[in-house]
C-alpha cells in the first residue's frame, strides 16, 4: 500500500490532534520510506497533546470528561457558593479646620459647606459555609458597617447582616436569610506544600466570577514577613493572581476543597498573593457566631528565630551575647505584660511551651493562640546557658493598639 506525501501528513496532524487523553499509548503512525517509496509501519510511543503541552494530570476523583480539566471541575462545584459582598459606610471627612472659612471658599471656587461625613461603597468576595446562609469573609470587606448586600451567582440578593468582625485575623462572618443555599466543602490547610495548584475565585476590581490559578509558592508566611505586624496568622503565599475585589473569596486545592480565605492585604504586590488558611478563618468563623467576638491570648514579647547570621547581628547590636545558633529568641518584653510580670526577659531563648519542643517563632505564636485567655502556659527557656521554666498566663489581645 502506498499514500502519498499530502495523505501522510494528514494523518500525522490527524493523530497529533486525537492522541488518547491521561495516558501515553503505543500508537502506529506510517513513516515514509524515501528511497522505496513506499509506507512501513513502525510502532511509536506518541504523548497525547495535553502531555505535549505539560499539563497536569487529572486528580483522582476529577472529571474524566476529555474537554474538561479539574480546574474547571473545581470551579462548577464551589463557584455557586461564591458570593459578591456590597458594603456601604459612613466615612468622615478629615480635613482642616480652615477649609470651612468663607473666604477660603470663595478663593476655591465653592460656597459650599464641605460635609463632616461621606458614603464610601467597596465590593469584595465572600463564600457560603452552610445551607441556612453563613457566610466567610475579610474584616476589612465589611469594616464599619453592620448590614451589607450579599449577592450569589445565579443572581439572587439578600440582605446580610454582619454577626462578628476579628480585625486581628481579618476574618468576618455574615448571615443571610436563606436556605438550600450551595455550600463550598472546607479542605485541610495545615499539610500544604509548596507546588501544589491553587484556584482562586471571586470579584476583582468589579469583575463578577472571576477564576486564576497558580500553585501554592510558600506557607507559614508570618504576618511581619507579609508586611502586616498588626495581624496575628501565619499567610498562604501563592502566585495565583488575587486583587481588591478578590478579599474573602476561597482559594482552593486541585479537589476543589477551600484551603484558604484570599486577601488582597498588600497594594504592592506584584505577582503575589496571599490567604489566610482556612483552618485559622474557620475556628476563628466558629467563635463570631458563638460569641460575636474572639479573644486572642497575648504573652507581651518580640521574637526571632535564631540562626548564624541572626545571632552574629545581635551580639553586634545589642548588649546581649547569645551563643546558640538554633531556637527562638525572645528579643523584647512589653513592660506590664503577661510575660514581663511572669520574669521572662530579652535574650531568653524559648526550647519548650507545654513540654512541646519549639523550634520556630511562628510555633509560638500557634501554641499561644490555640490556649486561652488566663490558662497557664509552661515556658521552658534557656537563659545564659542555664534552663527555667516560667508559668504565664496570656491575656486578651490589645485589640486598640492596631489602630
């Protein structure tokens, strides 16, 4: 059998377009035999075209639907439980005394009186935590208002009222009056590792359902690492694009699970975006509804990790002279605080909370923030090369200072 030149081609363009989908095959294709003339069969291994172009393998339990990828199977499954948050506040005008004098006014151009107050809207993102109309957002979505618009994908509105805001996490939780509502399915934040996909849904600058993805490019971020000292979590970092409009929408793993709340926290973040994990976002979502309000354990000190560089910077800078090159060094004690009236001081190196070896600074701040207000907490610590333990009983968050 013989085909000619134009024939053959045909087919291989034929066979590159229909290669098998998820797997690679042992296929046959004809290779031209120039001096004979003639078509030889020769067995060949030919990827289909999605491994061609390196995409990823279909996660187990995705859709095995060839014009489909789990991408898109995530999004049909959580993106009707993705909601637009509307909220409109009150604002102050702050401006000087002397805008309101006559002849200033008249040298501007206006005879009018500059009004004390202004209404501010801004649109953010949100998700539905169960049928009867929970639902999770950022703090800083809702700030300074107690009732906003909440409106779901098929179109719907209803008004919602915002049962509790915890500035110092930047969660918030809202109820609407509904049921039946499409809920998202909560995933696990704490097993996270960098290179795994991430799908971000919600409203960026006013653009309704939007979805990018990216991976997860780092974890455990900590809020001073982020440039956000007033927050008290340790961030998802991930390249997924996440801008104002995103805040409160869910960022997912490649089963479509939440893993985190996005936050568009940093105006300058070029390429980055970050996410409070979702374990953090749905024990704090726990206690607003319970209680309307959280209250965060708070030791009083500054910490850092220790290691080479960071110990020779602070026996240069300091008048302390550490030696260990690993752990976690206490270098500032808030006078007045649980810790200072406890006897803990700058330059003791925290080994253990609890009888549980410590090791970074963000271990801390976890063990801290999962004890309780006034529940004791045993810190074992090495001071000049020597071990004590103190007992220290945290207290409530200064919440006023983040102001």
């Amino acid at each position: 059998m013989s085909l000619s030149l134009k024939s053959l081609t045909t087919a291989l363009i034929l066979l590159a377009i229909g290669g098998g989908a998820g797997w690679w095959g042992s296929q046959y294709f004809s290779m031209y035999n120039r001096s004979s003339k003639e078509l030889s069969t020769v067995p060949v291994i030919v990827p289909p075209l999605s491994e061609q172009l390196l995409m990823p393998e279909t996660p187990t339990g995705a859709s095995g639907n060839s014009d489909r990828n789990f991408i898109a199977s995530a999004v049909e499954k959580v993106g009707p439980a993705v909601v637009r948050i509307n909220a409109t506040r009150k604002v102050t005008n702050r401006l000087p005394q002397a805008f309101n004098n006559p002849l200033l006014r008249r040298f501007f151009g206006s005879e009018q009186e500059i009004p004390e107050e202004r209404i501010e809207r801004g649109t953010g993102s949100g998700f539905i935590l169960s049928q009867d109309g929970r639902v999770l957002t950022n703090a800083h979505v809702v700030a300074e208002t107690n009732t906003v618009q909440v409106t779901l994908k098929d179109g719907r509105s209803f008004e919602g009222k915002v049962v509790g805001t915890d500035a110092v996490t930047d969660v918030a939780v809202v109820k609407i009056k509904a049921n039946n509502l499409p809920a998202v399915k909560l995933g696990n934040s704490r097993n996270l590792s960098p290179g795994q996909w991430a799908i971000a849904i919600g409203n960026p600058l006013g653009l309704d359902n939007t979805v990018t993805v990216g991976i997860i490019s780092a974890t455990d971020r900590s809020s001073a690492q982020v440039g956000v000292p007033d927050k008290r979590v340790n961030f998802i970092q991930t390249d997924a694009a996440i801008n104002p409009g995103n805040s409160g929408g869910p960022l997912l793993n490649a089963e479509g699970e939440v893993i985190g709340v996005n936050t568009a926290i940093r105006s300058d973040a070029q390429g980055l975006g970050f996410a409070i994990p979702i374990d953090t976002a749905a024990r704090i979502a726990n206690k607003l509804f319970t209680k309307g309000s959280v209250d965060h354990p708070f030791l009083g000190i500054q910490m850092v990790d220790l290691t080479p560089a960071t110990k020779e910077d602070i026996n240069q800078e300091t008048s302390l002279n550490i030696q260990q090159e690993r752990g976690v060094l206490i270098v500032r004690v808030i006078r007045r605080s649980p810790s200072h009236r406890a006897g803990l001081r700058e330059g003791d190196i925290i080994q253990r909370i609890d009888g549980r070896h410590i090791r970074k600074a963000s271990e801390v701040q976890e063990r801290v923030e999962s004890s309780e207000v006034g529940a004791l907490l045993s810190i074992e610590v090495n001071r000049n090369g020597k071990v004590e333990t103190f007992r220290v009983a945290p207290e409530a968050f200064p919440v006023e200072e983040l102001g």
